[in-house]
C-alpha cells in the first residue's frame, strides 16, 4: 500500500510503475491532472483512488489494469456521467466509458477544428475570386 493523499501533487513520476507488488494506491486530494501510463504496469494494483484531484481524462492504457478492483474518481472533471463514477467497484466499466466518452470528445473537436478550416479556406477562395473578379473588370 502506498498512500499519498493530500500531498498537493500535481504530477507522478514515470518510475511509479515500477512497483509491481503494490496493490493499494491512495492518490485523493491533490492536483494532479495526468497520471503517466507507466501506472499500467502495475499488474498486482487491486484498489486505486484518485477522488478530489483535476483528472481529464485517464491514459488508454489503463484498461489493462486486469486486477483492479476497486477505482474512485469523485469530484474530478471528467467527461463521464456521475453514474458510471458510482460503479467504484467495477473498474473496467468506468474505464471503458471514459475511453469511448474521451474519443467522442477528440472527434468532436476534431469536426469543429475542420470546419473552422474549411470555412477560412472556403473564405480564401472567395476573396481570391472577388480580387481577379475586381482586376478583370476594373
């Protein structure tokens, strides 16, 4: 067991996943806003609780986290609704529907990024048009 709750971390080094007999890892009530994939290489991490920090997201490589048991993500802004948090003692669900909620977001953004493009490029053309259009005519 490792318990760094309230330590007011706002990262974890890559080594944290160099501890492959930890089971328990206690993370609440700091400032973390990532946490490094290197996490997944704990294979024995049964309960980890990372309630009361800043977490986005989580890293995709969390869903290889076969023994975890227990997961605790409460007042983090996450893209998940409150009830999948809920499911602390099903850890893959939640992990799962944070993966698929955080890929719907980049795709959404993604749109949005094209059409801002799209349209500055769209809006290139026409002035370009209007320019040769002027010059000819004028």
């Amino acid at each position: 067991m490792l318990n760094l709750d309230k330590n007011l971390l706002t990262t974890l080094p890559p080594q944290i996943g160099k501890l492959p007999h930890l089971e328990m890892l206690y993370l609440n009530n700091n400032r973390l806003n990532v946490l490094p994939p290197e996490m997944s290489k704990l294979p024995n991490l049964r309960q980890l609780y990372l309630s009361g920090n800043q977490l986005t997201g989580l890293p995709y490589e969390y869903d290889k986290f076969s023994q975890l048991k227990k997961l605790t993500l409460f007042e983090n802004p996450l893209p998940i609704e409150l009830a999948f948090l809920k499911l602390v003692n099903q850890p893959a669900k939640i992990i799962n529907r944070l993966n698929r909620q955080m890929l719907i977001q980049k795709l959404e953004e993604e749109k949005r990024y094209n059409s801002r493009t799209n349209l500055i490029g769209g809006g290139l053309i026409t002035v370009f048009i209007i320019i040769i259009l002027v010059l000819l005519v004028g």
